[in-house]
C-alpha cells in the first residue's frame, strides 16, 4: 500500500468513483452522438445523398490512387461537409419547433444556418477539384 493511500483511503475511493462517473458520462455522450448520426443518415435526405456521393468520391479515390494527403484532404472536407450539413438540420428544427407559422427573423436563421452549409460545400468542391483535376487531365 503506498503512503497516500495508507494516509488516504476515503481519498483514493472518491477519485476513483469521480474516474468511474466520468467514464460512464462519456459512454453516455458517445451512445446520444451515434443516436444523433443515425437519426441524421435515417430522416434527412441531404444528408442520404450526401452519404452516397461521398461513398462514390471514395471508390474513386481508390480506384485513381490519390495520395494520402489527398485522402486527408478529402476526409476533412466530407466531415466539415456532414458536421454543417447536421448542424443546419438542428438549427431548422428548433427554429420550427420554437416558432411554427413562417416569421421573418426565423426565415433569416435559417438562411444563415444554409449559407454555412453552401460556403462547406464550395470548399469541398475546391477540394475535390484540386485532387481530381490531374487525374482528369490524364484522362483527356
């Protein structure tokens, strides 16, 4: 036994029990994330086809052979792309369950909260493009 837990042993039971709630509060945030991607994958439809182009952009990815820093790049930008994308779909849904007949000022959130998902998108076009225009080039 060391000498904090000879000197200490409520000590050392409290750590461990704030160690042990901790770990369970993460568990518990992890199942509520992965119940918030499923639910995003099962009832938004931008997300479904984004999910599909994403998939295809990756079998294409293989297929030319783009580097790994062009895998990162790519896995980035779909990310940034899915995590607005979820985001707009949150902001419109509490915009509709707080205010439910149309209202100028929930009208401009969620324009805002669609513009965010436009400026992902352009990026991840910027990306795909600077990736795969070489591969396109030697096509031609």
């Amino acid at each position: 036994m060391s000498n904090f837990e000879h000197k200490y042993p409520i000590q050392k039971q409290k750590i461990q029990n704030i160690m042990i709630s901790f770990i369970k509060g993460r568990l518990r945030s992890f199942k509520y994330a992965f119940r918030g991607s499923y639910l995003l994958l099962k009832t938004e439809h931008s997300i479904m086809a984004q999910v599909v182009i994403f998939s295809l952009l990756i079998l294409i990815g293989f297929y030319v052979g783009i580097s790994k820093q062009d895998w990162i790049n790519q896995t980035l930008a779909m990310g940034l792309v899915l995590g607005i994308e979820g985001m707009n779909t949150a902001v419109e849904k509490l915009a509709d369950f707080v205010h439910k007949e149309d209202h100028p000022k929930i009208g401009f959130i969620k324009d805002i909260s669609a513009g965010a998902v436009t400026f992902a998108a352009f990026t991840f076009i910027i990306i795909l493009v600077i990736t795969y225009y070489p591969y396109i080039l030697n096509l031609i």
